[in-house]
C-alpha cells in the first residue's frame, strides 16, 4: 500500500482503488500526491495549495474520492459478512444503499424460492408505489431485471436484459412516452432510478434500487463500487437465508421435541388428541383444526378430534371417497387449497364451507396411513395460503402423532385386554364359593350409590366401582382350604388371608389407570381406629373409597349365607353397621349408606322386570331428570317394513323429535325402550341414546319397567312416546316442575272435540284426579269425557320404581298398563295434571294418514318461525321446508317451492316459484327460479333458472348466469360466468368471465368408461352447440366457434372451429 499523508491506507482499500491513475488513464505522480495530500486533508481549500498545477489537482480529487468510496464499500462489506438474520441484513443492505449510492430513497426486491417477489425493506417510498412495483415484478421471478424502458413491461419480461449489468436512468423524464418508469414517476414523483442487480453464482437473487429528487448521472468509480457493494450483498443475503433455514430448523426440531415430550405422557388417545391439534393450530396459526381416523376395515372416516368448527361440523363417521380428506389418505400426498370451502365438497361436509386456506397430511403410523391431519383458516381476503414449509411442519407433526396415536392405541388395548382378564379372575374367585356368587357386582352397586351420595365427582365414582368389582382378586393366592372353610380360622389361616389386599394391590398396579383402583384394594381392610390391616391406617389415612368399601362388603357378609354362619336381616345389618361407626368404620360413610339403602320393604307380586336384581334403589339422586322413550310398537297399520318411528317427518326421522324435545328440557341422555328386533332404531341413532329391550309386547308399564335400570342415580325421570312427535320441551318441563313436595307424578293433559283413542280423565266431585280409563277398557260414560290422556308424564324414580311393582294385568288385552302405575299413585292423592292448549301435541302416529297430520303440523311450525325470524312466505299452503333447513333474513320464498335436507339458504335471496333445493347452499342475493338443486352450492347474487338442473358437486360462483334448462353435475363455475340455455356440463371446472353458448356439451364420458374433465381458462368465450370432448383444455381468452366440436386443448386466445375442431387464428390481445 501506498502512504496516504505520512499514514498507511489499508491494504483492501489499496487493492480495491488499484494503481494509481488520472481519470485519462495517466499515472499519478506519487510524491506530487504525497506532499498535496496532507495539505487537503487537513484542509481542503484549493487556495492552500495554489501552487499547485490544475492537474495534479484534479489527480489528488479524484484519489480522495475514489478512496472515500473504497473505504465505505470495505466497511460496508466487512458488516455484511457477519452471519445475522434475513431481517437484519435487508435493513443492513438497505441503509448502505441510501448512504453509498446518496440516493434520496431506496428499496430492496427479493426472487424468493417459489418465484414470488417480495420487497422486504424500503425507505421513503409509499405503499402504493411498492405495490404498482409489484405488479411488474415479474422479470425477477423469470430470473431477469426489470427494463422499465419499454412501453408494455409484460411483452419484454420473458427477454430481459443481461443481468449484470445495472439499468440507470438519469433522468426519467427524458424516457420514451408510455414507458413504464414515468408512469410510476407519477405515483411517487422521483426524477432519476438506479436498479442495481444482487447476482450470485449467476443468479439474481433480486435488486437493489435508488431513487432521486433529481436528475443524476453516476461516474464510473461510483458505478464500480456499486457493483462491489451488490457482489457483497448477494452473499450476505444468501447467507441470510442459510442462517434462516438454520434458526427455522433448529425451532422445528425444539418443536417436535417438546411435542413428542407432551405425547409421551399422554396415557390414552383422547388426551393425544387435543395437544396434537392444539399444537399444530399454534404454530402455523390457524384458526381451525381437525383429526380424522380411518374406521376398521376401510368403514370411512371419523373426526375423532376438531377445533374451531361449529359442534355439528363433527358429524358421524363418512366415506372416504369424493373428499379431500379421502384423497389424502388414498394417496398419502399432502394436499393444499386457497378455499376448501369453495371446492365441491359432498353434503356431509357443509360444514366445512367456512374454511379457506387449507392443508391437509397423512397420519401415518410407521408405513400404514391411519387417517389425516388437517389445518384450515377463516375464509375472506385477507386469508393467508399454507407455504411450503409450513406444509413440510404439519407433516412432521403429523408423523410424530400418528406414531403416538398408535403407540397409544396399543397400549390401551393392552390395558383393556389386562382388565378384562382381571375382571375375569375376580368372577373366577366369586364362582369359587357359591356363598358369595355375583358378591362383587353387588357391592359395587351399592359402593356407586354411597360414592354419589357422598358428592364424589364421575371418576372418582367410576374408580371406587372398580374397586369394589376387584377387592377380593387378591384371594386368588389363597388356598381353598384357607377361603372355604367352614368353621373359624387359626391365627397362621389368618395371616395367610390378610396378605389377600396386598397380592390384589400388586396385581393391579401395574398398569397406570388401576392405580387409584389398587390403593382402594389394598386398604379396604383397614378401620377408623387404626386396627385393621396391612398398613394400619386411622381416620382419614384410609382412601374414601376403601373407606366405602369397607362398610358395603361388611353389610354383604353380614346378609348374605357364609360356610361358617347364616344370613342376618337388612335390620340386624344396619344395627351392627351402626354399632360400629367410629371404630371399625367412618361414621359419615355409614350414614350415606343408610340414607341410600334405607328400610327394606316386603316385596309382592309385580311386574316382570321392575324389580330386577342389582338395580338401584333411590338414594343418591342428581338433579339432571332422565327420561323413557316408548318406541317398541310394531306400527302394523303403516303397512311398512320400515319400523315407524323412522319413518321421516319434515326431514328427520319421527322418533328424532322426541328424542329432541327431551334434550331441551333437560335430558342428557334419552333411554329408548325398542322390541327385540330393534337394530335399526340403534343404526340409525348410535350412542346419543340409551337403550331398554322389550323382547314381549306386555304393554307401557312392562315397558317402562325394562328402562329402570337405566334411571338409577336419577330423582326425576320423564316418560313419552316416539310416535308422539308434537310433545315440546315447555310441556316436560311444565311436567319436572310440577312434581315438587309430596307430588310424586304428573301427566299431560288435553280437551278434545271428538272422539279420540286416549284414555280417559276422570275426577271426583271436586275435580281432583282420580285416575286413568284405558279407551278400550271404558265405559260408555267413561268415553263422553273430553279431557283426555296425552301419554306423557315425569315420575319420581323410587315412586315409580314401588309403582311398577304393584300393578296387575287384569284387563281386557292382559297387559300391564302404566296407566295403572299413576292410578295407584293417584289413590295417596300425590298424583297432579298439567293442561296441554296446544291440539297438535295431542298428534299421535299409527298410520300413514296420521304421519301426514303430523306433518302439516310440523310445518307449520317450521313456517311461523321462519316468518318471525324474518322470511317472507308467500304461500304457506304450498311451501315445503324440513326442520332441518336454515334460511337468512330478508328472503322471499315463493309458492311451489320445496326446500329439503341441510340446505343453507343465505339472507336477501328470492326462491321459487317452482324451486327444489336439497342439501344445497344459496349464498346471499341469489335467485332460484323453477329449478332443481341437489348438493349444489350457488355463490353471491347469482341467477339460476328458470328450469335448470344443478346436480351434486355443482359450485357457481358469484354473480353467475344460469339459463333456462342448463343441467350441470361435478362442476366449478367462475364468477360472472354466463351458462346459457340447454346446456349440459359435467365433470368440468370453468373459469371466471367466460361465456357459455346455447346448446353446449361437455362429453365426459369416454370410450374407456370413466368421467374426464373439461377445463375452461377465465374469459373464454364458447360457441353455440360446441361440443368439448373430454378430457380437454380451453385456454385462457380462447374462442370456439359455433358447432365446434374440440377434441384437442385449446391454446390460450386461440380461435378454433369445425369439426374436429381446428385452430384458425390466434389473437392479437383485443377481442
């Protein structure tokens, strides 16, 4: 290096400005620059040096400058090579630009991996013209820079210009008229542009531009240390996005790591569940979350697990075809949509409309695909798609949880199989000793019914009853000689038997849901004060459970034959219980255990089954009412192979109805008392109900009666029938709230005009209740009375239960007749009415001409509230809409119209005349006029009809024209799109703002015998009677001439006629 004013100018500054030279090329005479430098630096006043020549003058400048220049672009550089964030090194890149090119503003554009350009720094500049620059963005993303010199940028992007070169406009003014840069100039009012290219390896990662207030030109030392500066740019960029790909690795890898931590010690799949979905909605920010699993055998999908979606968008378990979830597990390949609620999704995933950015992956469990994992986010504009990595996340996500789900599948199985087996050791120690045969169910009963009383919560109840079934597994390690013998034991039999809750604990403790189970084992031979065994416990020392336990198994082996002593009578059982309290048991147990089991009552003749053995006995009631649904009759006057209380009424299933109305009264869970051959009843309703069996028709109380044990734990219970579908939930509750004090039942009563096949009311002199005459059994007296039966009560349990009990089949068709039931009640005078106003409750349904009745009824209803909530009905009489429809305000249904299934009908839209819409979506503003919709989805303000048929899978997009007589099956339409009359579409997806001529066929289905799709780019414009034979693509802006028939892909903008059709010119840009 050379000496620079007595000082050593850095070496990279030295070889960066090169040998010294005159601007002309002439060396410099160094010691002429030696002896002038100091003077100038010092200060640079020409006047300091006057005696110096105008050229060595100039020479001296010119070095200064040059050097100026070099030292930045070295400082620069030097910060650029420091490994930093993308983030940081833009902001770096950014202001060096500002301060080495002197530019007024400035920016930075990026070619990102996919082809996207993106500005991810600029200064001084509005956002609107970032965006307008953006929009002509697209010769970075061909691997170009931008030549705003030209009149149309888009015609030139493919060309470009040598991208190492920088593009410098002086002065933009001066431009050609109509070029790109003084229409942008216009937006932002600069007057001079540089565009400097950030090459690396010959690829140009993007540009970096400087803007001017004024016109400018840039010497070749300024250009030189430009291109330097971009060279080093390049590489920290590049670095930037290595360092990037490193942090985003490292982040994911923290993620999986914490993810699998968290699903190790999940212990079941339904806790894997919520964290797997909760996990990939937080890192990928998405608002709504889904798992589904495959069923056994291929049976279809369930969603075992959802987020951010209404309750219903679960649904029951669907097929896997004809969705892209289906897709996904079939072909194990990720999928990814900017609107899966705008695809043509199947009926059962209407749900899902609301979803747009989606992106669904396999769950795989080692090789196998078990079921999908999909992400979704709310739908509109500013709705974000799924990248690519965020793509590669999910799966890796979903890789770790399906091997988790598996993983925790397996072991419960295991668990289950361990249990199982258990609970069939512990029968085996039962059936060792006919004494104590069924000793282990009955105390766990009795344990359930105390653990309640005593306030425990669900699965401390679940738990203590576990404990009760097994108490005595550990007897398995005792001899029988030791466990049957008939007379007292020795001290050594003793400690052989006391080790029994001890092998009974170790045998249960091995596996994790036991554990609880086992402590409740191992102590249940302890007492209150201490004296028991193993561990000699005292007071609260000993688990409640162990606690309840040891009260229940002693009351059992106080009543029940044992080889060494006989039976003692509930009374005698509860005395010693009672004696006891406080030093062998807790006192508090003892007492919940009276107050349950209570005193014991002589038991009579009663009715089959009311009684059964093991069933509850009151005691430890909850609040939450049950209810019994009758729906074992056979309905022989429907002349029907369908049971009847399937039959549909207004789109639901009869029975629904009831089932409905117990729920908003209360009910959690609805027993379903069915014939013996009820499986279709289960098929079609599942586990949301319970379910009784009647296996012989001996009338309503035998009914009920087989329903009893699934009311125990209940103090109310309601009681209605299936093929009463009218019955509202204000009526059982009218019912529930009448039952109060020493009012153990109440029942639904009416007035009737006619003659009617209810039983009779009939009271005394002061219009008290007497009791029930059954329509067949009365008199002709009886059968003048108006006031009639309704068939639908709500009954104390415990009374109910003693009720059933007593009653007789002494009449005329030897049943049992609950009515019975309520006229012994009645006789203590505990026996209330409510008055039912409304006649349509009274609609009852043996025959397909009542089926019909209950039908006008329940449209009417149907019709008045959706008249209250704000739709216009102009016809009631001949507007058919099921209870399962939703309709917006503001819409005018007309007459003869037919709105069936789960078809969403969206505010301010017009339907009918003539309209039959099933399992459809008509968005806000549309029009349906005599047509036919099944499965169809119809976008904002579109016109169908009239006459048209939109067949499954049909999406029309907004404002889109359909013609008279146009059938369409399969199809995604655009928006603005025109389909005009007696057209056939199928299996085709169309663009927007094309137009459809009259007559026009898509031939989907080929020779081969499978559906093609047709493909028809935005803006095409088809011919009248074209005929496109699939599979076929119409290019964007493409024409077909009238009774073309195209066999072959249409160019974009390209114009083809004739049979087949041929290409026949190619636009120029203007139709």
């Amino acid at each position: 290096p050379f000496a620079l004013g007595g000082g050593a100018v850095p070496s990279d500054a030295a070889e960066a400005a090169g040998r010294p030279r005159t601007k002309a090329g002439a060396p410099i005479d160094v010691p002429v620059v030696s002896s002038l430098l100091p003077s100038l630096l010092e200060a640079p006043n020409l006047i300091s040096v006057a005696g110096s020549s105008a050229t060595d003058m100039s020479t001296v400048l010119e070095i200064r400058n040059r050097l100026q220049i070099q030292t930045h672009v070295a400082s620069v550089s030097r910060a650029l090579s420091r490994l930093a964030p993308s983030a940081e090194v833009m902001k770096t890149v950014g202001e060096a630009a500002l301060s080495l090119g002197k530019a007024d503003r400035a920016a930075v554009y990026l070619r990102q991996p996919d082809g996207a350009v993106t500005c991810p720094w600029s200064r001084g500049l509005s956002e609107a013209y970032v965006a307008q620059v953006m929009r002509y963005a697209k010769a970075i993303a061909d691997g170009r820079i931008m030549d705003w010199t030209k009149p149309d940028f888009l015609e030139i992007s493919g060309r470009g210009i040598d991208g190492s070169a920088p593009l410098l406009y002086s002065d933009v003014a001066a431009l050609p008229h109509g070029a790109v840069v003084p229409k942008l100039t216009q937006v932002e009012g600069y007057r001079a542009l540089a565009n400097w290219p950030l090459t690396r390896e010959g690829e140009i990662l993007g540009l970096v531009s400087c803007y001017y207030n004024a016109p400018r030109k840039w010497a070749e030392i300024e250009q030189e240390s430009f291109r330097a500066f971009c060279l080093a740019a390049a590489d920290a960029i590049d670095n930037g996005r290595r360092y990037d790909e490193q942090a985003q690795r490292a982040a994911d890898l923290e993620v999986f790591f914490g993810l699998s931590k968290r699903l190790r010690v999940a212990q079941n799949p339904e806790a894997i569940y919520p964290i797997l979905v909760g996990q990939a909605m937080d890192l990928l920010r998405a608002e709504k979350g889904m798992l589904f699993l495959l069923e056994p055998k291929g049976a279809g999908f369930k969603c075992v697990y959802m987020a951010g979606l209404p309750p219903e968008a679960r649904g029951e378990a669907f097929p896997t075809s004809g969705s892209a979830f289906g897709r996904v597990a079939e072909t194990g390949a990720p999928y990814r949509t900017d609107n899966l609620g705008g695809e043509p999704l199947p009926v059962w995933l209407n749900a899902y409309r609301s979803i747009g950015p989606a992106a669904i992956v396999p769950l795989r469990s080692e090789t196998e695909i078990i079921g999908t994992l999909a992400l979704g986010r709310d739908r509109g504009p500013a709705a974000r798609p799924f990248a690519d990595p965020e793509i590669r996340l999910l799966e890796g996500i979903a890789d770790i949880g399906g091997t988790a789900v598996r993983r925790a599948k397996l072991f419960q199985n295991l668990e289950n199989s361990y249990l199982q087996m258990v609970l069939s050791l512990a029968r085996t120690m039962d059936a060792r000793d006919h004494y104590t045969s069924g000793h282990s169910e009955r105390i766990a009963v009795w344990a359930e019914e105390v653990a309640r009383a005593l306030g425990c919560d669900e699965a401390a109840v679940q738990e203590i009853r576990w404990g009760a079934l097994l108490h005595d597994i550990g007897k398995i390690g005792v001899p029988d000689e030791i466990l049957r013998k008939p007379s007292q034991l020795t001290e050594e039999e003793w400690v052989v038997m006391r080790q029994h809750p001890v092998i009974g604990e170790e045998i249960l403790a091995s596996t994790d849901r036991m554990r609880g189970v086992a402590r409740i084992v191992r102590h249940h031979q302890e007492k209150w004060n201490g004296t028991g065994y193993p561990d000699k416990l005292r007071g609260q020392e000993i688990p409640l459970g162990a606690r309840i336990l040891a009260v229940v198994d002693s009351y059992s082996a106080i009543t029940d034959d044992r080889p060494y002593k006989k039976a003692r009578s509930h009374e005698a059982a509860i005395a010693e219980l009672r004696r006891c309290a406080g030093a062998q048991f807790d006192p508090e147990v003892v007492d919940a255990f009276r107050r349950v089991r209570g005193p014991r009552r002589r038991q009579g003749p009663r009715c089959p089954a009311a009684n059964a053995p093991g069933k509850g006995r009151g005691g430890g009631k909850v609040e939450q009412p049950a209810a019994v649904i009758l729906a074992a009759g056979r309905g022989a006057r429907m002349k029907s192979n369908l049971p009847k209380v399937l039959h549909p009424l207004c789109g639901r299933p009869m029975v629904s109805y009831a089932t409905a109305a117990a729920r908003r009264a209360g009910v959690k869970r609805p027993v379903l008392v069915v014939a013996r051959d009820g499986a279709a009843l289960r098929a079609a309703l599942g586990s949301r109900v319970g379910y009784a069996v009647q296996r012989r028709p001996l009338g309503t109380g035998h009914a009920v009666a087989q329903a009893l044990p699934g009311l125990r734990g209940h103090r109310l219970t309601y009681v209605t029938y299936a093929d009463m579908p009218l019955v509202s939930p204000a009526t059982l509750r009218a019912l529930g709230g009448a039952v109060r004090g020493d009012v153990v039942a109440a029942l639904a009563t009416t007035i009737v005009q006619h003659d009617h096949r209810f039983g009779r009311i009939v009271r005394d002199d002061r219009r008290r209740f007497v009791r029930i005459v059954e329509d067949k059994d009365a008199t002709p007296e009886e059968r003048a009375i108006r006031e009639v039966n309704l068939g639908v009560y709500c009954f104390r349990v415990p009374e109910l239960r003693r009720a059933l009990r007593r009653i007789r089949a002494n009449n005329r068709q030897r049943e049992y007749y609950l009515t019975d039931a309520v006229n012994l009640l009645a006789q203590d005078g505990l026996v209330v009415t409510v008055t039912v106003t409304d006649p349509d409750e009274a609609i009852g349904v043996n025959s397909r001409e009542e089926l019909s009745e209950a039908e006008r009824a329940v449209r009417r209803r149907i019709l008045q509230r959706l008249m209250e909530s704000g739709v216009t009905v102009v016809d009631p009489a001949t507007t058919f809409i099921d209870e399962t429809v939703r309709i917006g305000r503001e819409t005018v249904i007309h007459p003869m119209t037919i709105v069936t299934g789960r078809t969403v009908v969206g505010p301010d839209c017009v339907i009918g005349p003539g309209a039959r819409i099933h399992d459809s979506v008509v968005a806000r503003g549309a029009r349906v006029q005599d047509s036919s919709l099944e499965g169809a989805r119809i976008g904002d303000g579109s016109v169908v009809g009239p006459y048209a048929h939109l067949r499954p899978g049909t999406v029309v997009g907004r404002r889109v024209e359909i013609g008279n007589y146009a059938e369409m099956k399969q199809v995604r339409v655009g928006d603005r799109t025109k389909v005009h009359h007696k057209s056939y579409l199928g299996d085709a997806w169309i663009g927007a703002d094309v137009n459809i001529g009259a007559g026009t066929i898509t031939c989907n289905y080929g020779l081969d015998r499978k559906k093609h799709r047709t493909t028809i780019g935005d803006g095409a414009y088809i011919g009248s009677d074209s005929m496109l034979v699939a599979p076929v693509r119409i290019g964007r802006g493409a024409i077909t001439g009238a009774g073309a028939v195209v066999t072959k892909d249409v160019p974009p903008r390209s114009v083809v006629v004739g049979v087949p059709a041929r290409v026949i010119r190619v636009l120029d840009g203007k139709r």
